[in-house]
C-alpha cells in the first residue's frame, strides 16, 4: 500500500499515474483469482489502461460472496466492511484495509474543505449510520482528518426532523452534511413551523442531486446557507471526483476525477469505447489507485456522464445506466423489479414496463408504466409494494420517512409508451429528472 495520501496534495491537478495504474493491474493480476482469470488474454504489458478488460459486475460479485472471496488479494485481517448495492436483497459486501480506508478519509477530507469548510465550523452530520452503511462513518472519519479544527455534531439520519432541528439550534450547528432529500424534509419541517436556522452557512449534500425546488425550500429554512456537493463518491470504488461548479453554469455541478488517486473513464455503453470528446454521454468506469485489498479496475461504478471540456478534466453526471434507477437515496435493481412485475402477472409472463424517474414538490418519484390492465388495480398496487419492501426497503423508509413519493403506476396501451427517435423501441428507462 502506498503512503497515505496528504490532505494538502490538490486533487483537481493532474499527476503522473502510468507507473501507479500499471502497478496496481501487475498486483491484481497476481494476487486476486478474479483479476488474474479476467486478464488472462490481456496483455502482459499493456501501453494504455484502456487494453484492459472492463470488469463485469455480474461475475465480479459472485466471486465475491463465495467462501473465500476470489476478488480480494488477501486476508482481510484489519479494516471494514460496508453494504453496497444493498437494496436489492443479495448481500453485497465492499472491503477496506484500515490503512485504505484512512487514506480514504483523508482525500476525503480535503474535499470537504474545497467544498467550503472552514476552522472553527460546528458540523451537523446527518448521514445514515448502521446497517452497514459507508455515509455516515466515511464523514466522521473525514472530519477526523480534516487539517481545519472543527467540531462534529453526530445526529445521524433517522432522526426526525424536529429533533434534528433542536440539536442544530441548541448546538450552534453552522454546516450541516446530509443527503438532499435529508436536507429538503428537514427545511420543509422548519418552514411547516415558521422556523428558519440563520447561524447555518453551509449545506454540504451527496448521494444524490438537488433540485431546483429543493434549492427553493433550502433557502428559505437556511436563509444564510450555501448547498454544495461535497464530493462524487462510490461505496465500491471511494472516492471519484471532487465538484467543480461551473461559473457559466448557473446551478449545474461538474466534477473534476479525484486525481491522482482514482482514474475516471466515460466508454460508450455498447461498444466500450473510450469517449474524449465533451457532450457525448457513456457510462462512467473507475479506477481507484488506493484500493488494493478488493482491487477496483475499470469498474463500472452504475453512472452514465459527459465529459464537458477537451481535455477530459470535467464531467457531468446524467444519472444511472439502465440496469439500475436511483430516487432519492435508493438504487432500483430494475432487474429485480420486472421480475416482481411479470411475477404478480396473471400468467406469470413477461410484462412491458416503462421505468419513468421524476421530480416534483422537493421529492424524487418512481413510476412503472405497465403495458395492460388488471381487475383490481389497487390490490395490485399494495402487492407491487410490498415487493418493493421486501426487495428495497430503504425506498419503503424513504417514502415513510417523507423524503420520496409513493410509487405510481400507470396501466398503458403499447402506443403509450416513449420510444427511440431513431429505432421506434420503447425506452426502459427515462429520467425526467436531468434535461
């Protein structure tokens, strides 16, 4: 493992990393079974990171819940252990060396203090805790780390919005970290009550986007407060990029690869690809230079993006590829859930469906356009949802929580459904969400 990484290095500069991407294939392929089967036709000494294999999610995973993990390069004798992907009800477990993780924490910490914070802040952290979830600890651990002397206000994310409220308040809370949807219900509770929080001036969010509306509302409950992204992170491959608003861009966040530590690619989704030039939309694989104990290699972290500049320096985020859909916090499996469709079909056939995200009132919203009818729509509804609970159940806490809208579903005819402008074939997947 390489030295851990100082909170002062710049992560939007470029820095040499041939030697270290290089490094890290050498020492995969050699120590991981996974790694060493996946590059046994690749070259053994590949000119560009581009001559690897793109690693694929399906086989990646289950050689990682056998036994013995065939992902992992060794022992895993000291560090954690996180939930990734977890919404889907097969159990996915990512690892962290303790000496990676802290390296983690560490360049996560310098973002944060990109991203506006300053000495002497009071920080609300209402992440989520338990459970396995990575939010929480990766910004305690952050704050730790940090070189600013700050002070952390663990209120975590399933507390409700009042006493949350109380703690800010009573607490001198001047940053408050969250998810946007966190933030939102927590600003629409103090405006339900005539209550704003002046002494906030920061409002750090991630997990998700804000919205529009949901800028509105942030407003008016933390009149003096600035909402900025803190960092662009993944459970499985840390952390990513680090955001960069665009002056010309109004509200539109970019971010810059969290060099020299993670190596971004955008490949075209069909042909794998390599995309440079900026507007044109792939998804988005990483390279993390600081996981060593569970390799992540050309990995497809589930996001599709645009470079928008010539030298592939900054990205936009368009949302998820099409086998998985986020709201609010929680990831879609849409695989699993066309499989809890057709299953409640009167046949048990395959179903058309039509995955619609949006956005209204400060809340994401998941709608399935089912192709057909059924004698009992509401009965259906309660069954599709209880599904849901059983495959997804953080959007269940979600929805009960207030931070996401019931699911909606809308009984269509075939002629209904969206489609290519080019290939006339239904669209899974559209998020309205992202012009």
């Amino acid at each position: 493992m390489s030295a851990v990484i100082s909170a002062s290095d710049h992560l939007g500069e470029r820095a040499p990393q041939d030697g270290g991407w290089r490094e890290l294939v050498r020492f995969a392929r050699e120590r991981s079974p996974f790694y060493r089967d996946l590059y046994r036709d690749a070259p053994a000494h590949p000119g560009a990171l581009a001559e690897m294999p793109v690693v694929d999610l399906q086989s990646f995973w289950a050689v990682h819940r056998r036994p013995v993990s065939g992902v992992l390069t060794g022992p895993h004798h000291d560090g954690i252990v996180f939930a990734t992907g977890g919404t889907t009800g097969e159990p996915k477990r990512t690892t962290y060396s303790r000496e990676e993780f802290r390296a983690t924490s560490t360049v996560s910490a310098a973002c944060m203090t990109r991203a506006g914070l300053r000495a002497g802040d009071r920080v609300a952290n209402l992440l989520y805790a338990g459970d396995l979830y990575m939010s929480f600890l990766y910004a305690t651990h952050a704050l730790r780390d940090s070189p600013l002397p700050v002070v952390e206000l663990p209120v975590g994310g399933h507390i409700p919005d009042d006493r949350v409220a109380q703690i800010m308040e009573g607490d001198h809370a001047t940053v408050a970290i969250g998810t946007a949807s966190a933030l939102a219900s927590l600003a629409a509770h103090l405006s339900r009550h005539g209550r704003e929080l002046p002494r906030v001036r920061l409002l750090l969010y991630g997990g998700e986007a804000l919205h529009h509306d949901q800028r509105d509302l942030l407003a008016r409950a933390f009149p003096r407060a600035r909402p900025a992204p803190y960092a662009y992170v993944s459970v499985d491959a840390g952390i990513l990029g680090t955001p960069d608003l665009d002056p010309g861009a109004g509200e539109l966040v970019h971010y810059r690869p969290a060099e020299p530590h993670t190596i971004l690619e955008i490949v075209d989704p069909d042909t794998g690809e390599p995309i440079t030039e900026p507007g044109r939309t792939g998804a988005v694989l990483a390279t993390s230079l600081l996981r060593r104990l569970m390799p992540v290699i050309r990995y497809p972290v589930g996001d599709q993006a645009q470079w928008t500049d010539k030298g592939c320096r900054r990205l936009r985020l368009l949302g998820r590829t099409i086998g998985h859909a986020r709201v609010g916090t929680t990831t879609i499996d849409l695989d699993v859930l066309r499989s809890c469709i057709n299953a409640l079909s009167n046949n048990g056939g395959p179903v058309a469906l039509q995955t619609v995200l949006r956005h209204r009132d400060t809340m994401d919203e998941l709608v399935l356009r089912i192709v057909g009818s059924t004698p009992d729509p509401t009965a259906y509804h309660r069954a599709l949802e209880a599904h849901l609970h059983t495959t997804h159940p953080s959007f269940d806490e979600e929805v009960t929580e207030g931070r996401l809208h019931r699911l909606v579903i809308e009984w269509v005819t075939p002629d209904q459904l969206d489609t290519h402008p080019r290939t006339g074939k239904a669209l899974p997947l559209i998020d309205e969400r992202h012009p």
